[in-house]
C-alpha cells in the first residue's frame, strides 16, 4: 500500500527540518562560554583579588589613574581648598606557590602624585602658604616603592585559613571597602619621640568597584575597568612648614584602572615624562626595598640638599 504525502504534509516536514536545521546551526555557532572562576574556592578568590591589583601575567605593569582635592580643616575656620591633583600608580606582581599554603602571589608598585593650582590646573613648583605667607617650594609625592606587605596565599600564611575575597556583590558589580589606620613614629622626628611626641597619625580609604563579568572570566589575566576611590585624612605634609600648627589635611580622589601608559592624561604623561621616568613602569616583582612615604621621601630630598648633592 502506498503511503501518499499530501502537499500540506509536505510543506510541514520541510518547515520542521529547516526549523531544527535552523536550531542546529545556531547551537553550533554559538560561542562557548569563557571559564569562570569561583569566588567560593580559595584559589579562585586570590587570582581574582589579583586581577583587581594588577594581572595573573607575572611582571605585568598595570596602571591606576586617580584624580582629586586637597583641603586644609582646621578648627575655628572654614575648610579651604588648598589644591587639586593628578596622581597614578604603575604595579606589577608575581606568582608564589608553596606546597602548605597554596596558590600566592605579592606585588610591587611605586606612585606619584602631581599638586595642582585649583583654578589652572598648572603643575605647581612653588605656593605661597596662607597661614605663614610665605612662598615654599612644592614637593610632589613621588613614592618609590610602595609594595605590598609580604606574599599572599591562597590557605594563609599557616596553611590552614582559606582565603575570602573581601567585599560582596550588587547590581553587576563586586565591592571592596579597605580602612588602613596609620599610628608610627614619624621618620623626622629625633631620639626623644616616646617622651615629647612625633608619632605621624593618618587614616587612608580605599574603595574598588569591579564589573563581575571582568572579574569571574578565567580567559581573562586582568580586569581592565575597575573603578577607584581614595580618601586620605592626616597631619601636614613636612613641606607646608606648618610646624605645630593645629589643622588636618583631607585627600579626596575617584579614579580607574587603565590599559596603558598612555592613557593617562596628557598633562601627567609629560610630567612622569620630563622628571620622573621610572614611573613609566612598575619596579621588578623581586624589588625588596623598604616602602617610601611623604615623610622618607621629604627626609631624603633635605639631606640631599644639605649635602649639596
């Protein structure tokens, strides 16, 4: 007995084939999805911590780029804006694996941060002081290097702590708030500093939002558009010649991640540039050097001009 296909039935296998057909081909052509790391493994969460500071490439230099104000508060007087700035940070980090702690890793970096007239936006080498009325010399922060403390590991330092990514997750994003109270003996000071003072006292904030797409792709060495805030609240800077004058400063700044050097603005391009070159590029991941601080770095330019050097 002959089976007869009717033109309608005809019409329906031929639709149904193309439709599957149809579905095939998409299914084929549909990309692969990236790996993903996950936050909830101790190893995943340390690369991705990585990720943020710098890139799981070793000797990678990364860039973070970040703008603000200066204000002066002291008690008794409105709070003054004393400058704007541009300011950047090249790092790098390397790989340490240990066989009890896991998967680690520790980065280097160094900074500079340029003080600006607030209303030209011109790099300043000299101010006059409004409290002394006296016109001083700018001394832009230059801090080479400021690495990180130690090597971190994926089951902590006893090999036994697994590691959490501090911060937590909203609307696409991941982040991080990080407090750093600073209390030491200030490097100016002389031998007497536990009986009459000189202890250098500071508060430095630091909050990072990262796109969670950026974060959790493991084909990925580094997150590219991580965004940056930093606020600073201390005593004066040694080159404002304040001496013991009552009064704070507060550092405000917003800022990102960058792909490149020549992201940067052109004005603190040209400045790294002209008169601070190995900025350019982040130190060796084995640099071992004590960290530079306003207050070291200040110390060292009076000793130099003391020398005649």
């Amino acid at each position: 007995m002959k089976r007869i296909i009717t033109s309608a039935t005809l019409l329906l296998l031929l639709t149904f084939g193309g439709a599957q057909a149809q579905k095939k081909s998409k299914a084929a052509a549909a990309p692969t999805p990236p790996p993903t790391l996950d936050l909830s493994n101790p190893t995943d969460a340390m690369k991705a911590s990585r990720k943020i500071t710098s890139s799981l490439k070793d000797g990678e230099s990364c860039f973070y780029y970040w703008t603000g104000n200066v204000f002066s508060r002291v008690p008794g007087e409105k709070d003054r804006l004393l400058f704007t700035y541009v300011a950047m940070n090249a790092r790098a980090s390397a790989t340490v694996l240990d066989e009890q702690k896991g998967y680690g890793w520790r980065h280097v970096s160094r900074e500079v941060l340029f003080y600006q007239d607030p209303k030209t936006k011109e790099i300043l080498k000299k101010w006059m002081n409004p409290w002394t009325n006296k016109e001083i010399d700018v001394i832009h922060i230059a801090n080479d290097p400021v690495n990180g403390r130690g090597t971190s590991f994926s089951m902590g330092q006893d090999g036994k702590t697994p590691f959490k990514l501090a911060g937590f997750e909203k609307d696409g994003y991941w982040f991080q708030l990080n407090e750093v109270p600073l209390f030491y003996s200030n490097p100016l000071g002389g031998d007497y500093q536990e009986q009459i003072g000189g202890t250098y006292q500071a508060m430095e904030i630091f909050q990072t939002m990262t796109p969670m797409s950026e974060l959790l792709d493991a084909s990925k060495d580094k997150t590219e558009n991580s965004l940056i805030a930093w606020s600073r609240v201390s005593k004066w800077l040694p080159w404002l010649d304040m001496g013991d004058r009552t009064g704070q400063m507060i550092f405000t700044g917003i800022g990102k991640k960058v792909k490149s050097f020549d992201d940067f603005p052109e004005e603190l391009r040209n400045e790294i540039k002209a008169n601070y070159p190995i900025y350019a590029t982040a130190p060796p991941t084995d640099d071992t050097r004590p960290n530079e601080t306003s207050w070291t770095y200040y110390k060292k330019l009076m000793e130099k001009k003391k020398s005649g050097k």
